[in-house]
C-alpha cells in the first residue's frame, strides 16, 4: 500500500515537472528541471523495484544528459541578453495541441484492456520471465537476473549497443571535433547592435 | 477506485508522452525540442518498468527466502534504452550546435527564413 502511495505522488511530480519544462522559455531552468525530472524518475524505477535502472537512469539521465546539455547551451547562446530566452513563437498552437488529444484520447481508450499495474496473473509475468528467473543463478553464477541477462544471455546485444554508443560518438565527433570556424555568422539584429 | 490506481501510471505515462510530443511539434527552439524528445522517451521507459512490476515482488536480484520477483526483462530492455537515448541525446546536441555555427540561431522559424531567403 505504501509503494503505491510513494509511486502516485513520484508520478505527480513528474507530470507537473512536465508541464513546467513545456510552458518555459528560459532553456537554462528548462535543463535545470530536465534534471529534476530524470532524478524523479530514477526514484520512481527505485518504487517499481528496478534499482538497476535507477543507477543509470540517475548517472546518465540526470548527470551526462544535464551535463550535454548544458555544454550546448554554453555553445550556442546569444551574444546578447537575454543569453537563454527562446524567441517568441509564431507557431500556431491549435494544430499540435488537436493531434496530441486524438493521441491521447486513442492511447487511453488502448490502456482500458491493459492488467491493473502490478497484477502477478498478466501475461508480460507469465511467460519467459520466469524461465529466466529460475536458470540464470545456476547458468551464469550471477545472482543479478538483470545483469545475467545483460551480460550473459542477451551478451550480442550488448554488443550492438556498444555499436550504436561508438556510431554516435563518432559522429559526434565527426560534427563538432576538429577545426571550424571560430564564431558563428552574426544574425541581423547582432550586427545592428554591433554598429549601434 | 481499484481501476483508477490499477492505472493511474499508465495514464501518467501517457500524459508524459503527450507533453512530450507536444513540445517537440510546438516549440520552435531546437534545444528544447530535444528536451521534449527526451520527455517522450522516458515516458517510454515507464510503461515498459510499470508492465514489468508484480505486486509484493522484491527486485530481481535472487536471494534465500524471496518467493516473488519483478519481471526482469523489461528492465534489461530499458537498461539498453537509457544509454542509446542518451547517445542520440548527444548526437542531436551535436547537430544542434553545427547549426548554430552555419545559421547564427537555433529558432526553427528563424532557421526557415534564411533557407528561404537564399
């Protein structure tokens, strides 16, 4: 009962960081909150029994990510104030907000046939996992199903993740390494500010 | 009131993806797009650890007198999950101050109207 209590409000929380992060226009407390929001979540995996997740949801969701981010910020400001204020949007906002209701609406109507959360009789309980469960402490010696999993069984896997990894840093690197102009072109209103 | 609760997170989850998908479609600034990728992306992560969770269950980690655990593949999934978004994270980040250097500005609009204005 008191799992389900701390897991309600964490999921408040994070619904409400949410809309905060969407209706700011200033990008550093929009990353700032990003951070919030990822530690939130690493504490929600922690309630819904996923510890390993946790770790790196927290190490890399709250810490690299924020850290990325905020390197881009530090690169890409104005050389005016205000330094991290999005322009205001011309964006009509009628179109987006229609496409995500009838979304929303239809991945609602989709949860109706869905198990209560929790529920040990679901089917995602009832298959493979418990195959997994009960060979992988003798099949692998690691009493961590998920690192057996992991490391052991699905190992190839892993191995194309650390594909993906090094594909992007790469790229990465291929994109912003190296030589390149020193400073960017000067938007229009830079420069009359400059002759100003 | 056992069916609210039983799906209170998926609900949340699916709030989270449209906050998320709503950001990306809406807002103009491309550092905030990517935040609202990142928003949708989690949102992901949790439907997938919420299918995961038995009630009563201890985390899948085997131990002497522990009768019930959690689904440990959806964790496994999410694991690979987390680090590849955070990979793309990057590279998107990447892509963001390449064009910051070409165009002067990270505004979609303002980006729109130098393409047309060449």
């Amino acid at each position: 009962m008191f799992d389900v209590v701390v897991d309600i409000v964490l999921l408040t929380f994070l619904a409400t960081t949410s809309v905060a992060i969407m209706r700011m226009t200033n990008l550093f407390a929009i990353v700032m909150l990003f951070g919030i929001f990822s530690l939130l979540s690493a504490g929600l995996f922690v309630v819904m029994d996923a510890p390993d997740v946790a770790f790196t949801e927290a190490a890399v969701g709250a810490g690299i990510s924020t850290v990325l981010m905020l390197t881009t910020l530090a690169l890409v400001k104005r050389s005016k104030a205000p330094y991290y204020d999005e322009a205001p949007k011309i964006h009509t906002a009628w179109l987006p907000l229609i496409v995500v209701i009838v979304t929303g609406s239809a991945l609602i109507y989709g949860t109706w046939d869905i198990p209560n959360f929790g529920s040990a009789d679901a089917p995602s309980q009832t298959h493979v996992a418990r195959f997994y469960l009960e060979n992988s402490l003798p099949d692998t010696g690691v009493p961590n199903t998920v690192t057996a999993v992991l490391a052991s069984y699905r190992g190839f896997d892993t191995l194309g993740e650390v594909t993906v990894i090094f594909t992007a840093a790469v790229a990465v690197m291929l994109l912003i390494g190296g030589k390149r102009p020193k400073s960017a072109p000067k938007t229009e209103d830079e420069e009359a500010q400059d002759e100003a | 009131m056992e069916f609210i609760i039983g799906h209170y997170n998926y609900w949340v989850v699916i709030f989270l993806m449209m906050v998320g998908l709503y950001t990306v479609i809406s807002r103009g600034n491309l550092v905030k797009k990517i935040i609202g990728l990142n928003i949708f992306q989690v949102s992901v992560f949790f439907l997938y650890i919420s299918m995961g969770t038995v009630e009563g269950g201890a985390a899948p980690i085997i131990a002497e007198g522990v009768k019930v655990y959690s689904n440990p593949l959806p964790h496994v999934l999410i694991l690979t999950a987390i680090v590849v978004g955070v990979a793309t994270t990057a590279l998107a980040l990447a892509l963001v101050v390449r064009i910051k250097e070409t165009y002067g500005t990270i505004e979609e609009d303002e980006i729109h109207n130098l393409d047309h204005s060449l």
